[in-house]
C-alpha cells in the first residue's frame, strides 16, 4: 500500500485550497440540483404542483414572457457553473504555480475506479466510472421515457380518442412518438460539452475534450436513434390516420413539422457520415457532412420553440463561445521558425511562442496550412514542453495521409520556399497532471503514438533538471514498422540549447524494429533542420484569451448571457408582449425563435470580440519583446536544409540518449512479459497508437488480481 505524503501549506496555498472549496461545494449543490430536476421532471408531483408555482413567480415578467421560468431552471444554472468552473481552474493553475510538492495521499483508491472493465467491443476502452455514468444515464433515459409514458397512457381513454376520432392505440402511438423526441433532448443536453474544447466544464471534472469524443458519439447514436423513431412513429400514425398532410404544416403558433423534418434530414446524413469505414475512406466528406449539425440545431429550435429549446441551450452555448474564440484565433497567421525533417517521413514544426501561454504534456493542437488547403484544420501532438521551451511549441507530423504527405514534401524538397503560412488553434489539452504520484512510468507506444510521450519525458526532464525532483522510472515501449522510425527518438531532446541533461533520469528506452531484420546503412538517419524567414505579419503563438484566460472565459460567458438577457428582454417588452398581450394576435413562434438565436448570436460575437481585442494590446507588447530577440535567430540561409547535425549529435544528452536505448531488430514487444515484470507499488501505463496495441495494454492491465499495481491510461486521439 502507497505511504501517503503529508504536504503543509502556505498561507497562500490555504487561502487558494480555501477558495476552490468553497467554489467546488457551490458546484456540487448546483450540479445535484440540476440531476434532481432532471429527474423529477416527468413525474405528476413536478408538472401538476411544483412547476405551476414556479412559472406563476417566473412568467410573469414582461421582459422574458413564457421562456423566463426555462432561462432560469435550465439555462442560467449551467452558464453559472461554467463560470464558476473558470474561477476553479484560474486559481487551480495559479496553486499550481506556486506548489511543486506532490502528495500521493487517496491516489490509488481513485485508481481502482479508473480501471478498465470493458476494452474489446463497440464501446472501446471504458473505465469502471464511465461504465457506472453510462449505465445511470441510460436509467435516466428509461426513467423518463416509461414515467412520461405511462402518465401520458394515464389520460388516454375512449371518449378523449373519440373526440380526436382516433382509436385508443392511434392515440397512444402518438404519445410514444412525442416521448421519443423529448428523451432525445436529453441527449442533446450533454451532446456538445465534449466538443468544446476550451470549455472550463471538462477540466472540472478532470477530463479533457480529446478523451471525452467517446462520449459525444454514444450520445450521438442515442439521439439519433431516439430522434428517429421519434419521426417514424408520427409519420406512421399519420398514414394510419390518413393525414399526411401534417408533414407539410409549418404553423406559426404550434409545432413547425417541416422545421422538424429538416431537422431529422439533417442529423441523418450526419449521422450516415459517421460510419467507421466511410470516416476512414472518405474522412473529408466526414468533416464536412458534420457542419450539418447548424442546420440540425437551427431547425430542432424552430421545430420545438424557443422555450422548450432552452433545455438544451447551455451545452450548444458554451459550444458556441468556444467556437467563436477558436475562430478569432485562426484568422491569425503564426511564426514557424523552422522544421526538423526525419527519414522516416515525418516533420517536428517549431512555432515562436508567447511566455503567457502555458500547456500540459499531451496537449493537442489544431494546424491548418493554406498552401494545402484552406479548409482543412488536423489535430497534431504538442512535443515542446511549456517550462522546458519558453519561446517555442512544437508538433510532430507522420506522413500518413494526402495532407501530411503534401506538407512533408513541401518542407523536405530543396526549393526556394523561404516562409510558410501556418494557421493554429490551441493547443488543448488536461487542465493539470501529476506523473510524480507513481513509482514507475511505462509508455507503451506504436508509430508515430510516441509522440504524447516525448512530451511528457520533457516534463519529467524539466522537475529533474530544474527543481530535483525525484521522478519515476520511465520504460519507454516503442515499435516501429522502419530502422529509419528511431530518428522519431532523437525528437525527446529539444532542438534549441535548453537545458535537457537526461542523464539524471531513469529513462530506459526499448525500440522494436518490426520489418528490418537489421540495421540500414543507406540514407540519412538523423533529422535534418529547416530555417525560415520571419514574416511582419506572423505573430507567436499565443493564448487567445492571455495569460489569465480562464477568467476572462468565465468574464465572457457571464457577460454574454447579460446581453443576451438584456436585449432579448427589451425586444419582448416593446415587440414581443405588445402584440401577444394587446391584440387578438398570437407572436409568430418561428419568429421568436429566429430573434432570440440572433441575439445570442450577437451576445457572443460582441463580448467575444471585445475581449480578444483588449487582450490584442498584451500580444503587441510581447511581440516587441520577440522582434528585439530576433538576433538569436541561427544565420542560416533560410531557404536551404541544415544537413551538419555533428555538434548537437556529440553533446552529452545526445549520448545519453544512446546510452538509454535498446534496439530490437525484428521483433515485437512481448507486452504481458514486460508489463509484469515491473513489480513496484504504483505503476502507471500509458499507451498511445493502434487500437489493437491498446487495448492489448488494457487488458494486461485489467487482468483480476495479477496486475493490481498496474494503473492504466489510454491516449488515443480520437480527432
């Protein structure tokens, strides 16, 4: 059993864990509060006694009319506690900074529920937590179709379907059809928290946008299904009833079919899209089918209303903030200071940086070069280490597909090509990471999926170097296709001359050479490094948001919705409430609906954009700082390949390297073999590559009772 550490804090330290106490109870009670009402929701009790009283109190105003009660219940609660979460995070990373003592206390009871259960199937690799959160909102969906349903069934009788003219079972296939719709906006509640990436509500939780893809496809798959019998049930009961006429009413007081319909179209061919051979073959008509999601979410809000659609408005709002920031920052073009290209048909990119940007080891970063193409953005691993690299960022591409085979040609043919035009988003990536907690760190990596692992040596590196302190034993698994892969190794040493003696560190490095039988003699072996020219216009990479970004998101998000309330409020008070209140006139649903999305629309973009204006001020002081240090730029002539590697090839981390690493021409890992030989009393293992190596590593890790010191982690980018 792991000894706990006992770590005394400063003052400072104890008014920081004070505060995120305190904020992380106030989300706790918000977050229980939200389930309770979820819960609660479809039964008689809520409906019939507890939501009268609640709209009585809230529909009255005049500024928000009959969507007042929604607002509050649904929507305000969450923008309240990704606002909250921002403060959490701002203060969390400023602990951190001035905290380097670990404590390991309770860190192995959490890692039993992050065991992996099931690792074979559709659902991949998933943890006894997110098994035990499936299974729960899966009752929640069941708990809220069969109560809604059976209430529902309740009122149903002879003399109500008469007067209908339909028959009891017409009546109750209409009830099921609406109840399908209804259990499917639940899904839409969570569906787009995964997919935003800056978002404060994942880091919260301790997860990250990139792990938690996973869960915005199984939510997809039940929306859609749900979605779809939803649709089939009502156009089977109007054929039934001979009324198919319905599919063609767009009624401006009641329920728009056609908005629905459109609605469904869309999500469908979204959702055929997603299917696993048509993502791998044809992954651009994947990219660009899931831009439907615009006119899914447009025509749903139209179909349904904007009271109904402000249940789900939180999760597509904070989407929309992260959006519109991710947009902001791709309109700037980044400084790429030089490329390492390696013989084995891949290219470290190394980018200037801003100081005030700050990423974790793992953190993903989005690249697009409109010399390939304009559209296209592709995720790629950030190698650099933010402490270790102060002024730099780096990602590592493999050529595996027609956008990164173009991009190494453009950078590994001589040409004249002094400049490159890159555009970037991020990086994101785990709001915090604790590596020091185990005795002993087992990176198990296929291909280019060594990649998250060079950051992360960095890191290590960087508490060794710097601040002494003691790190894990790290065994690095890696298996390569090619000899020519073992120039990726030669990429955990950083490019410039920081400090990166790894002599210090307990790195062993095992190399599996699937293919070559032995080593080969012809071509180049090592990376080869490619200066370019600065350009005016190129800025560093920088945070959107500046130094403190996590409150001016949460300054963002709060302040947005402000504006939201305040203008949609005057649009209802003095349009709106005149003419459903002071004439025989009903206000056009469709047209409410229209103005209030055009209103958050506005919000965001203003307050957004506010924001990063104001923060462009810091940028323009920083990049003064980066043109006075240009002199350090190496004086090679920017448009040729720097092939003399001699004297970064004799240093002592070079050698060191040498000295760590272990070559094993053809063979593969014997994973069950290795893995079991580590008999410490915490041993985290990580895998990063092919799905099938991964899972392998899962279910070695998972095996009951021989591998309990084993603490599994699987880095797929699943992007």
């Amino acid at each position: 059993m792991a000894q706990e550490t006992v770590v005394k804090r400063s003052p400072s330290q104890e008014k920081f864990h004070r505060v995120q106490f305190a904020i992380g109870l106030l989300v706790l009670v918000l977050f229980l509060g939200c389930i309770f009402i979820r819960v609660m929701s479809p039964t008689n009790t809520f409906k019939n006694r507890w939501l009268p009283r609640y709209r009585a109190k809230t529909n009255n105003t005049t500024y928000l009319g009959s969507k007042g009660s929604n607002l509050l219940m649904y929507t305000f609660s969450i923008l309240l506690i990704a606002t909250l979460g921002c403060v959490y995070l701002h203060v969390t990373k400023k602990a951190n900074d001035s905290n380097m003592e670990i404590s390991n206390s309770k860190k192995h009871e959490v890692a039993l529920w992050k065991r992996s259960v099931l690792i074979k199937g559709p659902l991949g690799i998933v943890s006894g937590t997110e098994l035990a959160f499936l299974l729960m909102f899966i009752a929640l969906l069941v708990w809220t179709f069969a109560t809604s349903l059976s209430n529902r069934f309740a009122k149903i009788s002879p003399e109500s379907a008469a007067k209908d003219g339909e028959k009891i079972w017409e009546e109750k296939l209409d009830g099921a059809g609406l109840m399908f719709g209804v259990v499917g906006n639940i899904c839409l509640v969570f569906m787009f928290f995964p997919v935003a990436r800056g978002s404060s509500v994942l880091p919260l939780l301790g997860l990250t946008s990139e792990s938690c893809i996973k869960y915005h496809i199984w939510l997809g798959h039940i929306a859609m299904l749900l979605f779809t019998a939803h649709g089939l049930s009502f156009i089977i009961h109007w054929a039934i009833i001979h009324h198919l006429s319905a599919m063609l009413e767009w009624k401006k007081n009641d329920i728009s079919i056609v908005a629905g319909e459109i609605s469904l179209l869309a999500g469908l061919l979204l959702w055929i899209a997603t299917i696993p051979r048509i993502r791998r073959t044809y992954f651009e008509l994947f990219y660009y089918a899931h831009h439907l999601y615009i006119l899914f979410v447009v025509f749903f809000i139209f179909h349904v209303g904007i009271s109904f659609a402000l249940i789900m408005l939180p999760g597509f709002y904070l989407f929309m903030v992260d959006r519109y920031l991710r947009f902001l920052q791709s309109r700037r073009q980044v400084r790429l200071v030089s490329a390492r290209v390696l013989p084995c048909e891949a290219v470290e990119l190394n980018f200037s940086k801003g100081h005030e940007l700050t990423y974790n080891p793992t953190s993903v970063m989005f690249i697009n070069v409109p010399n390939i193409s304009k559209l296209q953005w592709h995720p790629f691993t950030v190698t650099s280490n933010n402490n270790l690299e102060a002024d730099k960022l780096s990602v590592v591409i493999k050529s595996e597909g027609p956008w990164t085979n173009k991009l190494y040609q453009l950078l590994s043919t001589p040409s004249t090509i002094d400049h490159v035009s890159v555009s970037v988003e991020g990086p994101y990536g785990p709001a915090s990471t604790n590596y020091l907690r185990h005795d002993t760190l087992v990176m198990v990596s296929g291909g280019s999926g060594i990649t998250p692992f060079i950051s992360i040596i960095r890191e290590l590196i960087h508490l060794n170097t710097i601040f002494k302190c003691k790190t894990p034993k790290v065994f690095l698994i890696c298996a390569f296709k090619n000899s020519s892969s073992l120039s990726m190794l030669e990429l955990i040493l950083p490019i410039n001359g920081t400090p990166s003696d790894i002599s210090n560190l307990e790195l062993h490095i095992e190399a599996y050479i699937t293919r070559d039988k032995e080593p080969k003699a012809d071509g180049p072996i090592h990376p080869q490094i490619r200066w370019f020219k600065p350009n005016p216009s190129d800025e560093p990479v920088h945070a959107i948001l500046g130094p403190n970004s996590w409150l001016w998101l949460g300054a963002i998000i709060s302040s947005s919705f402000v504006v939201f309330l305040i203008l949609i409020g005057i649009i209802t008070r003095y349009y709106i409430f005149p003419i459903d209140h002071n004439s025989n006139k009903i206000f056009s649903y469709p047209l409410d609906a229209f103005l209030n999305m055009l209103v958050i629309c506005v919000s965001i973009a203003s307050v957004s954009s506010a924001a990063f204006l104001w923060n462009k001020k810091y940028y323009a002081k920083e990049g003064k700082k980066i043109k006075n240090m240009e002199g350090s730029t190496p004086t090679v002539s920017p448009n040729s390949m720097v092939y003399n590697v001699d004297r970064e090839l004799e240093s002592l981390p070079y050698q060191s390297l040498i000295q760590a690493t272990n070559v094993h021409y053809g063979a593969r890992p014997d994973l069950k073999k290795i893995l079991f030989e580590h008999k410490g009393s915490s041993v985290g293992v990580l895998a990063s590559g092919p799905k099938t190596m991964r899972h392998e590593v899962a279910a070695i890790c998972s095996s009951s009772g021989l591998a309990e010191n084993l603490h599994f982690e699987s880095i797929s980018f699943s992007w």
